[in-house]
C-alpha cells in the first residue's frame, strides 16, 4: 500500500514551484494543516536518515524538493556543461532596490541608480521576479513595482524577513514629474533617467505578467 510519505515526495518531485501546506493537506486528503506539516516532517527525516542527495526545503510559503548543499560542486559542474542566462549586475541592482523599498517606482529606481531602468526592469519582468503591484499616486501615475514569489524562491528565502539585514537606511531621493525618454537606449538597455514607457501600460487587463504566470 502506498504511504502518505511517498506521494508527498512524488508531488514535491513532480512540482516546479513550491506546494504550500494547504494545497499538501487538500491533495492527501487530510484532516489539518497540522496533519500536512507532520508528513512533511516524516518526509524530512526519512531523507536524512537515509543520507539522500535531497532534502525539503521551505521556501516561497510553501515546500520544494532539493539538492543538498554537499552536491553543489557537481551541479557546479552540470551548470557550466550548459548555456545560462544569468541576472547581470544592473539586473541584481534594480532588484536590491526593489526588494528592500517595495513598493517602489521606476523613477525612484532611477533616481537611486542613476540611469533609465526600463530595459532592466522589463527583464526582470520577464524572468518573473517582479511584477507590477499598481500606480504611485504622483503626477505622470508611475507603476510601482514589487518582488514575486519567484523572487523568493529563487533566493532560497521563506519571506522578505530573511533578506540580509543592512546597515542604515536606502534612501530614495525626490523625484519630479516625469517628462518622456531621452533618445535610443544604449546596448545595455539604459540611459539617463526617463519616464515609464507608455509601453508598459496593462491597459483594462490588469498589470503586466510574464507568460505563464
């Protein structure tokens, strides 16, 4: 007969995001969260005594299936055999910005950074690890933008609370209104600080998301 334990591991396996613990107990047909979170543990512990490569790790509000840290120099190895795209250093910027003063504007953005951040933040936009959380009520209406789930994940953090803690406070300077872009955005996508592109507008169907979210 088929355990309880073995279809959790089957759906933290089959499962590219994590699963909260709500979706576990409505799955395996459970009387609690409670009752969810304790095969979650049994989980955990049969992978540990066994010595297995994976463990559970809570991350984004729910559960996932990884690699133990002991495995990283072979995926290291398995990682460089392929073509990465990875977040470039602007990209990391914008995202520490947005991170840690959330909900934040593109000219704020811009303000702290020096420079037109449009083409960074609609990478970021693409690669889902922000999104649009509605407009700043300021002259011009700029969206203002936060981190997603996938942010979090992707991080290896359970919530905002585990960001590393910094010294002082980011301070985001006064901005005026915005009055249009400056001219043809150099190669990396960015130029002297601008307006948000009427582009980027969502229109009636609400803010922008990336495919398949």
């Amino acid at each position: 007969m088929t355990k309880l334990v073995d279809v959790l591991e089957a759906l933290l396996f089959a499962s590219d995001t994590p699963i909260e613990v709500e979706r576990i107990r409505e799955v395996l047909d459970l009387d609690s969260t409670a009752a969810a979170r304790e095969q979650v543990d049994a989980l955990r512990r049969r992978l540990d005594d066994e010595g297995r490569a994976l463990q559970v790790l809570e991350a984004g509000g729910g559960f996932r299936l990884v690699t133990r840290p002991e495995m990283a120099p072979w995926l290291v190895k398995l990682a460089r055999s392929k073509t990465r795209s990875r977040l470039s250093r602007p990209a990391l910027e914008t995202l520490a910005i947005i991170a840690y003063r959330q909900p934040v504007s593109r000219p704020e953005v811009d303000a702290v950074r020096g420079v037109n951040s449009e083409g960074v933040l609609d990478n970021l936009l693409d690669r889902r690890m922000i999104r649009i959380a509605g407009r700043k009520d300021s002259p011009g209406r700029p969206f203002l933008y936060e981190t997603t789930r996938e942010f979090l994940v992707a991080f290896g953090l359970r919530d905002l609370h585990d960001l590393p803690k910094v010294e002082g406070e980011l301070i985001v300077p006064d901005v005026t209104e915005p009055s249009g872009a400056d001219g043809e955005a150099a190669e990396t996508g960015e130029v002297a600080a601008a307006a948000d592109s009427p582009q980027q507008d969502p229109g009636a169907g609400g803010p922008r998301v990336a495919p398949g979210s």
